[in-house]
C-alpha cells in the first residue's frame, strides 16, 4: 500500500478538529442520517475522559443501550 504523509496529515488535522469540538455541540451523522443522541448519553459522555472520535471508536450505540438498561 502507498501512503501519502500529506494525506495522513490531514486525516490527523481533521481528527484534531473534531476533537476540538465541545461534545455537547457535535452533531452526529451516519451518510446523510442524523443520529439521535439522548441527552443523558452526552451527559455521563464528558466525564469518560475520551475524545469525540473514542465515542465512534468505542461503538457508541452499545453505549447507549448500556445507559438506557442503567436507568
């Protein structure tokens, strides 16, 4: 496989980016299909300690299901 630094920069850049965003505020699209978030998922999100990209990585929907047997 051929790997362009440059490209790979920019993944980083947009990575960094996306992070940078307060979690509240991201608004989440899967293609063109607005994800729905319940509240209280963003909420219990911010003390993880993780990035806005580790909640994709991690499969946030099993995140929610977990949350929602919670309470």
């Amino acid at each position: 496989m051929k790997v362009d630094i440059n490209y790979v920069k920019h993944l980083l850049s947009e990575i960094d980016r996306i992070n940078e965003i307060p979690f509240n505020e991201v608004e989440w699209f899967e293609g063109d299909r607005k994800l729905d978030i319940p509240q209280k998922v963003k909420d219990r999100w911010r003390f993880v300690g993780m990035t806005n990209c580790s909640f994709v990585e991690v499969d946030f929907m099993n995140c929610i299901t977990i949350i929602d047997k919670i309470d």
